[in-house]
C-alpha cells in the first residue's frame, strides 16, 4: 500500500520527503495549502488534531511529529538498512540523538534567539552552549551519528541542523558544515530536494 504524506514544500514535511526517500517505500503526496490555512481543515485534524504538517498516513495507521514519521518508515521499512536493531548497541545512540534533535535543538535555538528567561534546571533542553557542545561531540568522531553507518538518525539531526545552518541560528562551524554536506551529497537527499524545488514552482512560490 502507498504511504500518502500530507505536505508542503514550506512545511516541515519538506523534510520528511528525505525520509521517504531513504527509505524506498513507494510514497505520494498529498499537497495541503498551508498559505490558505487547509491544514486546519476537517479532513486533516480527524488525523492530526494539531492541524499541522507532516502527518502521514500508512494504511490504517497515521503517525504525526518529523522525528516520529522518520524513527517509524526506518523500522517499518528499513530496519537493519537505516534502523539498528532492538539488540544492536548502536540503537541506543541512535535514539538519543534522534530526539535530542526537536527536544534539545530546537527549544534551545529558539530559547537563544528569542532571548527566553528561564531556569536552566527547570528546561529540559539546558542552555544554548551546551546544546552546542552536545552536538558537537555526536559528530566528532564521524562521519556519521553512528560512526561509519548513516541511519534515518542522521536525516532527523542532519535535517535540524542543516535549518539552523541555513537560516543562521547556529555558527556554520566546519565540524557542523562538513557533516550536513556530507548529508547533502546523498541521491536520496537530492531527489527530495529536487522534488521540494520543482513543487515550489508548480505551485508558483519561491
């Protein structure tokens, strides 16, 4: 059975499409006008009381959040490929840095930039150095999350901070450009890429 994603290229689910892509499963998309507000529509909040993208629907089974639609297409379709298995030590890693991304990164970032007052012992994602430091020492040793293996945790990580990067929320050090180039030179990255440019024209944005 297809996977369907409700998408737009301004959306996160731009990301996802890496994911879909990397995983191999034959997918379609369906586009949600998040400009016009379609993502609020009836049809979208039965599946997604959030009324936000992606949300992506398997069969019976929809799964919404980046980091989750990404963990579950490399269990459910490339497990062992892009997913370690439930006894490799590597899942450990794996899932750590999977969620440190949209738990740690972001709030830390958006913390940073918004200039947040709060107390670090009360935030869940420390303070903006450490997320910092943190990140720094997951790609260390390189050149991948898991060392030598790219997983689908490399799509979720590499994904935020290639944003981050883009957008000049966090310093294009060579550690963290090295490794999102890395990250950009995979086919799968640029058919997603490509798709998400040539979706932007058809719908006349820029």
């Amino acid at each position: 059975m297809t996977l369907r994603l409700y998408y737009h290229p301004y959306s996160r689910a731009a990301g996802t499409l890496w994911a879909l892509e990397e995983a191999g499963a034959p997918y379609e998309l369906q586009v949600i006008d998040i400009l016009k507000g379609e993502q609020k529509a009836p049809e979208l909040l039965a599946k997604n009381a959030m009324g936000k993208l992606p949300t992506l629907v398997d069969g019976e089974v929809v799964v919404t959040e980046s980091a989750a639609i990404c963990l579950y297409l490399a269990d459910r379709y490339a497990a062992g490929r892009l997913a370690p298995a439930l006894d490799d030590p590597r899942r450990g890693p794996y899932l750590r840095w999977s969620f440190f991304a949209p738990s740690v990164i972001e709030p830390a970032v958006m913390a940073h930039s918004g200039k947040w007052e709060v107390r670090e012992v009360a935030a869940g994602w420390g303070n903006y150095a450490s997320m910092l430091a943190a990140a720094q020492s997951a790609i260390a040793d390189g050149p991948y999350l898991l060392g030598d293996a790219f997983s689908m945790a490399d799509v979720v990580f590499g994904g935020t901070l290639r944003f981050m990067l883009e957008f000049k929320q966090i310093e294009p050090t060579p550690l963290f450009q090295g490794y999102v180039d890395r990250l950009n030179a995979r086919p799968a990255y640029q058919r997603a890429h490509e798709r998400n440019l040539a979706m932007r024209k058809q719908l006349g944005l820029q």
